[in-house]
C-alpha cells in the first residue's frame, strides 16, 4: 500500500513537520511505502499515485487546493489539528472546506474535545471521526541526571498569539526575587511579527529571559536537557508535542488549563495545571521544593506517555483506517 501524506510543512522546522516525520517514520517502519508533499513549502516536489491520501490540516489544504486547482482522485483521510477546530472553523466554514471534510473517508483528531467539537460542526461526520492522539517519539539520547538548584524554565512555542508567550511574565518577576538565577527561554518559530517584537522588547529588559529562535526537532535534546521544567501557556491547544515530549524525558511539566492539556495531565499525578499567575508561582516552588513528590511524578508522567502515546500505536491506527479507506 503507497501513501500519499499532504501535510503544510516538512523540512521547516515547525509542529506540522514533526508530526509528519513522526508519522511517516513509524508508518515506513510498519512496510507501509509512504510520499510526503508539503504543500505550503515553495520547494517542488514530486506528486506520485498513491492508493489513499492522507491530509494534516484541513483549512489549509482546502485553500491551497482551491488556488492550485487541485482535485483528489484518491480515498482520502483528513486530520484536523488544533488550529483547525479551536480557530478556523470556530467562526464558520468555506464550501471547500466543508466539501474536504464531506467526501473524506475517515476524519481523525487527537483529543476528545476535538471530537465533540467537530460533531458540533456537522453531527452527520460523527460516524467516520475517530481519536488518534499524538505519540511522544524521543529520538535523542535523554540527559537522566537534572540539576534543580534553580529554575530553568523552558517554553517550546511558536511565536503567536495563542501560544501567549507572555502570559506567565508577572508571576517569572516574582519567582526571580525567591530564585534569582531563574532563566526564562522560549524556543519556537516567528509566526506574527507582532508577537515577536513584544518578545523581544520583553527580553531587553530581563537578563534572565531571552528568545533562543526557531529550533529543529532533530536538535531539540541539548535544549530539553539543559531544562528542568518545561511549560505550556497556550490559551487553546490541539495536542502539545512540547508536552508530550517533556514527559517522556523526565521533565517536569506545568501547562495552562485548557481542554487539550488536560487530556494530557492529570493534575499533581503527572505534571501541573495552572490558570493564574498565582498559581503558576505555586508550582513553579512546588516542583523547586519538594523533591520526593517531583520525583514521583515525573516517573508517572513517563510512564504514561509510554502506556497512552505510543508512535507505534499511533501509525497502526492510521493504517487501519487507511486498509478501510483503499477498500
């Protein structure tokens, strides 16, 4: 069986691209022949048959088939991510996009909000969308010996504004005055300029914070390494691969409290939830100050992204659907 995987990003080192290459992987490993077109890259690639399709990010292929005229001859399988259910078609939907989503053998998404929210959007597609999570797929050397003498707080994001970067910035200006070696790094891609050059200004004034820039996948160990706690402080997610792989690196994990971070973390078994910046510095000195019960959680954290999350798992999912889809 040829797969066809359209996905917005490959070689740009973006969420989208690590998904694929995780996906692609474990699907090639599984005897599975898979090509990969990256539509929203400039770089021409190769557009071969393929016996089903599989497409990431249904608004953005919509569009980008609708200005390139392109028309699918294919079984195909859409998977919605988070900026698709939680933004695009929050407010309303295109005609291509409904006619994507339509004709799709199977719709997949990673999380149980994610479900309930596209059956809001047209129950008749509840039949053909099933759940499969992302997987946690650590492909480096992890670092098991982690110093916790002060903060080293490290926030995986892309820069724009429902990542909100700088939402923890006041509770970092009280945690500095009770561990004041912190330090504050935010990885991630510039995806608003707006949002990049409030970062920036921020970081001027603040020895402790700076923007490290946009980081590939392949490169990331040295940087979850150095951490020893990493945070989440999106205001909507779809599922977090920071998080994810920060869990199945022994890290410990404080993230915002929304739908998709709670389907990861159960709160003070497997990292830590937080809605204000009250609550962010409580956790933040938990973790710093109780060893024994960081300790414990970290090792649950592991454990389930290994037992819930598995890349092997997730790519067999898929070819299941894709095995229904050809028939």
């Amino acid at each position: 069986m040829h797969i066809l995987f359209f996905t917005p990003y490959f070689n740009q080192p973006r969420g989208n691209a690590t998904t694929s290459k995780r996906i692609v992987h474990f699907l090639q490993k599984n005897a599975i022949q898979t090509s990969v077109f990256p539509y929203a890259e400039k770089d021409p690639w190769h557009l071969p048959k393929a016996d089903v399709v599989h497409i990431l990010h249904a608004t953005r292929f919509a569009a980008w088939a609708k200005e390139n005229d392109f028309h699918i001859n294919k079984p195909y399988v859409v998977t919605m991510g988070g900026t698709d259910i939680n933004h695009d078609l929050q407010d309303s939907m295109a005609d291509d996009v409904f006619h994507l989503l339509d004709q799709a053998q199977f719709i997949t998404v990673f999380t149980q909000d994610a479900l309930e929210k596209v059956e809001q959007l047209y129950p008749h597609w509840q039949h053909k969308t099933s759940i499969i999570p992302q997987a946690a797929w650590i492909s480096w050397e992890v670092n098991e010996s982690v110093d916790y003498d002060f903060p080293r707080i490290l926030l995986p994001a892309g820069l724009r504004p429902v990542k909100d970067v700088l939402h923890v910035l006041a509770a970092m200006e009280v945690l500095v005055s009770q561990f004041p070696l912190l330090t504050y790094t935010i990885l991630g891609a510039n995806l608003d300029e707006g949002v990049h050059q409030q970062v920036l200004a921020e970081c001027l004034t603040r020895p402790w914070m700076r923007y490290a820039g946009v980081v590939p996948f392949e490169v990331m160990t040295g940087w979850y390494n150095q951490a020893n706690i990493v945070i989440n402080t999106s205001i909507s997610e779809g599922q977090s691969l920071a998080i994810m792989e920060a869990m199945a690196m022994g890290r410990p994990v404080i993230a915002r409290r929304n739908a998709a971070n709670e389907s990861l973390i159960e709160h003070g078994a497997t990292g830590w939830l937080y809605e204000s910046c009250e609550d962010f510095i409580e956790r933040v000195t938990f973790i710093m100050k109780h060893p024994m019960e960081r300790a414990r959680v970290v090792q649950q954290a592991r454990q389930s992204m290994s037992e819930r999350f598995s890349p092997l798992k997730e790519a067999q999912a898929y070819i299941h659907l894709y095995e229904k889809a050809k028939r």
